[in-house]
C-alpha cells in the first residue's frame, strides 16, 4: 500500500513538473523580486550541483519553478512534454498548430505547448501516430530539436565523437553541428552516448549553451557580451554590445518595440517578433539577417551608420532607411521560396539589389528611393511609386509580370514582351537590343508597350523611351501612348 501510494505521488508530481505557478506566469515586477527573495530563503537541492548557476539563473528569469518547497531534481530524467515546455518559455513561443497526436489529450496540461512546439517546426511525433509526452529525451532528440529551433548550419569544425557511427542517421548533422561548435560536450572517454537520457540539470545546460544571454523581461540592457543572445520579450533596448554569434528576436515579442543602439552582430539576427511600428537598428552592424514573422506585418529601420548588407525574407515584411541613416544601411535582399504567397515586401530607400525566389507571386513594393537591380527568378508583381526607381529590371522567368505605380524601370528590351504596365504607368527605360540571347522577340528587337489597353487615365505619365538609336532594319519597335520623342533619335 505504501509503495503504491508513493508511485502515485510521484507521478502526480511529474504531471506538475515544470507547470508554471500562478506567481510567475502573473509576473509582475515585485512578484519576481519576492519569488527570487523566497528562493534564495529557503533550502533548495540545486545547491552545491554543478548545474546550480543555470538553476538560480532560470529561476530568477521565471523560467522554471520546479515541485514547490525548493524541490526541482536536478538529476531526474526530463520528458518530452517538459523539454518543450522548457523551450517554449525560453523563446517565448505563441504560435500553435492544430495537432492530432493519439496520445496527447487537449485537456491535458502540456497541450498547448506541444502545439507550440510543432508550430515552431522544431518537433514532431513518431511515424505510428502518437507523441510519446511522457518518454524520456535523450541527447541524440534533443541535439536535433535544438539544432532545428536554433537555425545551425553545418559546423566548419570537424571535431566528432568517437562514437559518432553509433549515432542514428537522422541525428548525426545535428550532434556533429552542436559538438563542432561546442554547445554540446561528450564525455571523458570521448563518446556522446546519444541514446543516454537527459536530465533536468543537462537540459537547463544545453538550451543555456545554446541561447546563451536570455533576455525574456523588458527594459534597458547594455554592455552584453556574449556568443548568442535570445530577447524574447517586447520593450527591450540592448545598448553598445557585441554579440559573436547569433542574435534572436523571437515571437514573444509580439507587436511590441525592439531598439539596438550600437550593437554588433557577427552572425545573423532572425526576426519573427515586432510590430509595425518596428524593430530599430542604430548605429548598429549586422553581417546578416532573417526576417520570418507569420502574420507579415513587421516593419525594420536602419538609422545612424547602420549596415546590414544581406536580408533573406520568409515573410512579408517592411525594410526602411531612415532619413538620418548615414552607413550604407541595407544592401542585398533575397526573398526566400518559403514566402507565403501572396506576400508584400516593403522596400523604402536604396538598396542595392533584391533578389525573388518565392513561388507564391509575392509583391515588390518600392515606396521611396532606389533598386539598383531586381531579379525575378519566380514570378511577381512590381510597385514603384512616383520618385522611385528600378535601375535594371533582369527576368529569369518567360512569364508575363505586372507592373504598377508611376516609378521609372530600367530593363533589357529583350525581356520587353514579357512586361504588361498597368495604369498609372511607370517611366519605361528599356535598352534596344539587336537580337543575340535571351527570352526576346523573333525579329530580335524591342517591345516597350503600357498596358494593352486603350489610352493611359487622365494624368498617368506615359512610358517614354530614352536616347533610343537603331539603324538595323530587322529590328523592329512598337510604341503606344509615347508623349515625346528626344531630339536626334533615328528609328
């Protein structure tokens, strides 16, 4: 009777782990500094481990609040359900996904956070249908669940575990990523044992490693230095820090404000939280970034000497150079085939090139300044607004594109019959070609034409074609609606 009174108190105590108490998921200010207070006040049987630091860090972010009465078993073996629920708190994660797990129950306390979890794409279920919330985690799961939530890439280091061939295939790039770069540790005997179960105590260690500085409440920070850094909370202002790998700005910041003033970031910054009001970078380097918020409505300024030479889009998104921007601001923009179609990108300034892969006919949306060259590798639809400017417009695609608004385009007349101008139509400048490779015309000549269409709207600015000299007599030009022709031009 004793024993089976004790199993069912431990298993109740397992379903409670790592659920968030009342306390810290109200999480005001003094509540914070009363739970920290109280922890440090009583007995807690994290001291003297080796994993104490990232305990007492965890605990006084609110990261993790254990059994009650200082109890959190730093050697106890973690759960799927509660290695997700851990994660989730670090990102901050809001997002969910419908998910139909067998064995996962929607009033079953770890529901929402396995549906996090999918959503953020860093976990899934077994191939026979369920999730197994209640199995153990072992290292091999855990280095592929963080190496998905985390974004790595293939380590140049080819360091490895003498027991790397033991390892699962599925798992390998994984742990030979996180060991190469020294997030994960093997054991003195140079193996990784990858089927070994992780415990409280690992996990807490392994994510740290990981994120390293967490920055989940708002307010001023300055003076970071650190390899990576997650802020996963609105109103945060990082000021003069360096970060050496990489920075996140996750979800969790939702619609809210992010400012860093004087920051360097040597890796990338991935975006998935933010407003349209913005995320700001001042004063700031960034070697590269990536912009994937779901709902599309995020808007990122560059002020001051700010350079950020490369964005790689996976969601619709604002970029804008402020008017007191003096660095070379935003250089290079690719806009990834994981764009959800329909998609609008927001260009505001000059940049130097964008670059469309997305398959789903996003928008280019050009509202002020300047491209200096756009590449449409899929297809898509082009915005220039009136001041604005297309220097050289280059299709790897044979299908017919849109162009709206009364910008100027430059383009190649080969690419000519491909281009439909609806009204108000842009200045076209197209540069007549005598035939040679390409996607042109038969006779090898230029095609610059507004929207088939009849005459273009009261006060539309027809195309004009510029500087325009052919003395070819196999080429061969059609022009509709042109206003002028520029003195000494031969046709």
């Amino acid at each position: 009777m004793r024993k089976t009174t004790r199993k069912l108190t431990a298993s109740l105590l397992a379903l409670t782990l790592l659920v968030p108490a009342p306390l810290i998921s109200a999480a005001s200010a003094s509540d914070s500094k009363a739970t920290v207070q109280s922890t440090q006040q009583q007995t807690v049987d994290y001291m003297g481990h080796w994993a104490q630091k990232d305990f007492q860090s965890w605990v006084d972010k609110g990261l993790i609040s254990g059994y009650g009465k200082g109890i959190y078993k730093p050697n106890q073996e973690i759960t799927r359900a509660e290695w997700v629920t851990l994660i989730n708190r670090v990102f901050n994660l809001q997002e969910k996904s419908e998910i139909s797990f067998t064995d996962v129950l929607e009033a079953g306390s770890h529901y929402k956070d396995i549906q996090k979890a999918v959503a953020a794409g860093y976990v899934s279920g077994y191939d026979d249908g369920p999730f197994r919330p209640q199995q153990v985690v072992s290292r091999q799961e855990a280095a592929v669940m963080l190496h998905r939530l985390f974004q790595l890439n293939a380590s140049a280091n080819t360091s490895a575990p003498k027991d790397v061939e033991d390892l699962p295939s599925w798992s390998q790039e994984a742990v030979l990523s996180l060991f190469g770069e020294g997030y994960l540790n093997g054991y003195s005997d140079g193996s990784f044992k990858g089927a070994k179960a992780v415990t409280r105590a690992e996990a807490l260690r392994m994510i740290e490693k990981l994120a390293g500085e967490i920055t989940s409440k708002n307010g001023s920070y300055t003076g970071i230095t650190t390899q990576n850094m997650v802020i996963s909370s609105p109103g945060v202002e990082l000021n003069n820090s360096t970060i050496s790998g990489n920075l996140y700005l996750t979800e969790g910041i939702a619609e809210g404000d992010i400012t860093l003033n004087n920051i360097t970031v040597k890796g990338k910054v991935y975006v998935s939280g933010g407003g349209e009001n913005s995320i700001v970078f001042n004063n700031s380097n960034v070697t590269d970034m990536v912009a994937d918020k779901r709902n599309g409505k995020l808007r990122i300024v560059t002020k001051g000497s700010s350079v950020i030479p490369s964005v790689r889009v996976h969601s619709g998104v604002t970029l804008e150079e402020d008017s007191t921007l003096t660095g070379a601001g935003f250089g290079r923009v690719i806009i990834e085939n994981t764009l959800p179609n329909d998609s609008i990108i927001t260009l505001r300034g000059n940049f130097d090139s964008a670059e469309v892969q997305a398959l789903g006919v996003p928008t280019l949306h050009l509202t002020a300044g300047s491209i200096a060259e756009v590449t449409l590798k899929q297809l898509a639809k082009l915005r220039v607004e009136a001041s604005t400017e297309i220097k050289n417009l280059i299709l790897g695609i044979n299908d017919m594109i849109t162009i709206q608004g009364t910008g100027k385009i430059g383009f190649d007349s080969r690419f000519s019959h491909l281009i439909k101008f609806e009204t108000p139509t842009p200045t076209a400048t197209a540069t007549i070609g005598t035939g040679g490779s390409g996607s042109g015309g038969s006779d090898g000549g230029a095609v610059a034409t507004p929207s088939p269409t009849a005459t273009p709207a009261p006060g539309a600015t027809a195309p004009t074609l510029t500087n325009v000299s052919v003395h070819d007599p196999s080429v061969r030009i059609m022009c509709s609606g042109l206003t002028s022709m520029q003195p000494n031009q031969t046709i």
